[in-house]
C-alpha cells in the first residue's frame, strides 16, 4: 500500500510541474491516466460492492487520494478549458521576456525551472525565484513554492511518508551550456550543470554569500574556444542573442573560465553587461539571483535573425556593438601614433638640412593614398596558403589599390585588427577560420574569399552567406585543381580534383586531412585580376554614388 502512494505521490508531482510549464494535452493527459490508475483500485479494495454513485458520495469524505484526483481533474478544466493559466504565478521579469516569438518557456512562474530543448543547436533553461549557485557539486538550486495554493503541500500531508517526501527535489534539470549540442564528441568535454529546484524552506542551510539583483546567464567558454571562428559563433554572437535585451543588467557566470579569453573579449562583455563576470568554477561563494538564463540562444552562422530577437536586432546591430566596444582602444592607438609621429618630426627636424627627407614629396605620397581604396590581405603561412602572395599584392597596387598585409595570430589585439579592417574597403582571404574578421568590414564593403579545392560547402555557409547578410559584396573565388598543391599530388581524373563534392560522404575527417591541412594555393594571376578589377570598379562605383549624393 505504501509503494502505492509512493507512485500516485510521485505521479502527481509530475502533474504539478507540467501543469505549472504549459505542456500539451498528451503529457498532462498521462499524469491524469497515472493517477486515476492507482487511485481508483485503492477505493474498490474497499468498497467492492458498492454503487458508483456511493463511490463518489464517500470518495470526498474518506479518501483523500480520489478528491485529489477530482483536483487534477478540475485544475486540467481550469487551464486549458477556461483559459485561467495566468493564476499560477507572475509572468513578469526579464527572463521572461527574453523572446516573446519564442513558444516555449517565454513565460514562466516564479520558483520554476523551464527548459527549451526543441532547437537543434542548443538546448537553454530559465529559472526565476530565489536562485543560489553552488559550484563545488556544479549546481544551481531554485528554492520557493512552486506554487500559491500550496498542492504540493497537500499532497504531503496525505501521504504516510510526508517528511521523506517533502526533501526530495521539486524539479531536476541537466544542462551543458555550450552551443554545439549536436556535436556529441565535443559537448564530452563541456561541464555539466544540475539545475534543482527545492522547497522555499531548504534554503535556509545554504546560505547567499553575495547577493546580486539581476539576472545571471550561466555559459560555457570551453569546447573550441582557441579558434576565433567559434569562440565568435558559439560564444559571443549567442550571447549577444541571449543578453542584449538586458541592457546591461546581467552577470554572467562562466564555465571553464579562461583568463586569456576576458582579456579578449573584455571590450566586447563590457557592451553587454555593466557587471564583472564570475568563474563558476573558481568562485565557491554562493551567488543569489532573482532569475538565471542557463545556456545560450544560436540562430545561424556568424549572424542575428531579427526575427528571431526581441526588438528586430540585426547583425547589424551586433556590428555597431563591436563599433562601440572598440572605439575608445582605437582612439588610443591613434593617438599613440601620432606621438610617434610628432616625435619623429622632431628628430628629424634636429637633423642637418642634407639628412632631411623631402617634406613636398611625402606630403604628395600621402594624399596620392588617401585617394586609394584600400584592401587587406589576410595572410596564411602553412595550410591553404597563397604562395605567390607577393605577386598577388603587386597587382592589387597595380590595378590601384593601396594595400596592407595582416598576418594576425593568436596573441593579436582584436582592436588592433579592427582598425585596420574597419578602415578598408576590401578584404581577400583564403577559406579558414580568420574569414570570421569579416565581421570587422564595414556594410558595404568587399569581400573576397579563396575557396580552395573540397571547401566550397563550408566557406560558403561559414562566410560567405554570413558575409552577405552584414551587407557586404561578396565574392567567392573557387580555384581550379590547377591552381592548387594537390594538383601535383594526385591523377587528373582523381575524385580529389575533378570531383570533391562526391567525397563529402567520407566525412569531415577526410574532408580536413586532405584539403584543408594539406593544401596550398597558387592563384592563377590573369584570372584572379578579374576579382580584383570588379572589386576596384565597385569601390569606384560607391564612392561617385556618395559623392554625388553629398553634392
């Protein structure tokens, strides 16, 4: 008898909680099932001979199980007949209203945990009440009521084992907040969370050592992070996503935090929150918020879906972001070059007038270049590498381009990087993960991406789709086998050359060994003259279109 009520108890506390979440029909519908299920064989154990019309008449008045059952009945009439969903709790916050076209866990009560794990990225849970971390077991407790009328207590008090009961967990959820959830061989590697909701009385032995009154976003900065293409995709455009909507007002705790990475990104978090962020793993304090955000929102590569964001955000919008996060190393970098300069002056000015450089000469050399459309090379050395670079450089400033080489690496200041990008009008790259800079380019600038041989599929939907939605002139320059390495490696009639895409079902593995590591690239000058032409031409076009414009 007592196994019974254990499963009726257990059954309806998964009532409470999908009722409290929204659910459909079919699961709310099972719990309705279960509990009549075992409800209904205690009451005839008892009276097996009595009328149905007697079993209802003495249910209410001896078996509190079957006028509980009658209470899920009615409380099922109550939601999803009548329509009174909003008398289970406040819908307010800003967790809730993080994503208003978003269905699923848009609106939740206080002291609940709602979990969206419909979308194929990612999966992201919300909770709101009285939220407390606790990292040395990697979880986070919800403490509170998770309901007004106080069922869970009734249930409680009708069961022979109400103590026993009452310090089991409401709610359990698992999470691993990273953004590549279909990738099960690096989503391994990501720390899980356990996200518990308790009643409201538990939490008096788990004390807030620092108390915050906004809300958290808890992330991860592990998986691939080392590779700016994804610590771009899979952190920092998710997290604009998931935190622009709180101005500011939000603290966002990370797992497998990395010293090296928020002095990265320090400019870029300073624009989303007004808050220091906190290493989940290295902080043992216990931190309290009134609403947590567990896991990031994806849209797409490298890009905002407006339709998707509260407010119709854009990669845009992000792009001006990145403007604002910037703009005051930048300025520090201009003015620590025209020091140099004026200290350059000076020494020259010191010097006997036969050392003295020409100063008519260099002033005409100056504006000669301010005249010139600018274009960065992104350059490779190793893997996918153009080796006739220096060629290539030459005929851009043949054709009229004033060129910059970039050989960015690792340890190079983003904000270094994004002066030089965000003040030129083209950029030519090979396929890789340093195409992400093209979201440095100003809308409406070009952008020229190498597409080596079996990489047509990922630098098209990597960048160039990407490249396009910020508004820039796109173009894709696919080699042909004899323009690259592998040309010499392999048969002229091998699947390699002739046809990559058939390989594709080999595996990414494949994919990575034989085009992407060991590939380099030698341009076929007259034919990529052309790319350069169009670009210079469309910079010529833009500029008298302004011009005229202003005039």
């Amino acid at each position: 008898m007592m196994k019974r009520h254990r499963a009726l108890l257990m059954s309806v506390e998964a009532l409470v909680i999908t009722r409290e979440q929204g659910p459909s029909f079919l699961p709310y519908f099972f719990c309705l099932c279960s509990l009549a299920a075992l409800s209904w064989p205690l009451a005839f154990s008892a009276f097996p001979y009595v009328s149905l019309s007697s079993f209802f008449l003495t249910g209410f008045r001896c078996f509190p199980l079957f006028s509980l059952f009658l209470f899920a009945f009615l409380s099922y009439l109550e939601v999803y007949v009548l329509g009174f969903a909003d008398s289970f709790g406040e819908h307010d916050g800003p967790v809730a209203e993080m994503d208003a076209k978003t269905p699923l866990c848009s609106s939740i009560s206080n002291g609940t945990i709602c979990c969206d794990r419909s979308a194929f990225r990612t999966d992201i849970c919300f909770m709101k009440g009285d939220v407390r971390t606790h990292s040395s077991s990697s979880s986070i407790f919800l403490y509170g009521s998770r309901n007004p009328n106080a069922f869970t207590d009734h249930v409680s008090s009708i069961s022979g084992e109400g103590k026993e009961f009452e310090e089991e967990q409401l709610q359990h959820e698992k999470i691993k907040p990273y953004t590549r959830k279909w990738e099960a061989s690096v989503m391994d590697t990501i720390d899980e969370l356990h996200l518990i909701s308790k009643k409201e009385g538990y939490g008096t032995h788990h004390h807030c050592d620092v108390h915050h009154d906004v809300p958290a976003v808890f992330f991860s900065t592990g998986g691939y992070t080392g590779n700016i293409y994804h610590e771009f995709n899979d952190g920092i455009l998710p997290l604009y996503i998931t935190s622009q909507h709180l101005n500011k007002r939000v603290v966002f705790v990370i797992l497998e935090y990395h010293d090296w990475w928020i002095t990265k990104y320090g400019d870029v978090i300073s624009q989303l929150s007004d808050y220091p962020p906190i290493d989940f793993s290295g902080d043992n304090r216990t931190h309290c918020f009134p609403e947590a955000i567990v896991g990031l929102r994806i849209h797409d590569e490298l890009t905002v879906d407006s339709s998707l964001v509260e407010g119709n955000e854009s990669i845009r919008d992000f792009r001006n972001l990145l403007d604002q996060a910037y703009l005051p190393r930048i300025r520090s970098l201009i003015q620590a070059k025209e020091q140099e300069v004026q200290s350059k002056m000076k020494e020259e000015q010191s010097l006997p007038p036969s050392l003295k450089p020409p100063l008519e000469t260099g002033k005409e050399e100056q504006v000669h270049q301010l005249k010139k459309p600018k274009l960065v090379v992104l350059s490779r050395t190793g893997s996918r590498a153009i080796t006739n670079e220096d060629l290539m450089v030459q005929m851009a400033k043949e054709i009229g381009f004033q060129v910059e080489v970039l050989r960015p690496n690792r340890a190079t200041e983003l904000a270094k990087i994004y002066r030089v990008l965000n003040s030129s009008d083209a950029m030519v790259g090979v396929h890789g993960a340093a195409m992400t800079h093209l979201l440095f380019l100003q809308p409406g600038s070009v952008f020229i991406q190498v597409i080596p041989l079996g990489t047509e599929w990922p630098a098209e939907t990597y960048y160039g789709e990407p490249a396009e939605k910020l508004g820039l002139k796109y173009m894709g320059y696919k080699i042909l086998p004899r323009e690259s390495s592998l040309y010499n490696e392999y048969a002229k009639d091998d699947p390699v050359l002739r046809d990559p895409d058939s390989l594709a079902k080999k595996g990414w593995e494949f994919t990575k060994r034989v085009y992407l590591d060991h590939q380099t690239v030698t341009l076929d000058l007259r034919r990529f003259r052309k790319q350069l032409v169009c670009a210079y031409d469309y910079y010529i076009l833009k500029a008298s279109r302004q011009s005229h414009f202003l005039s």
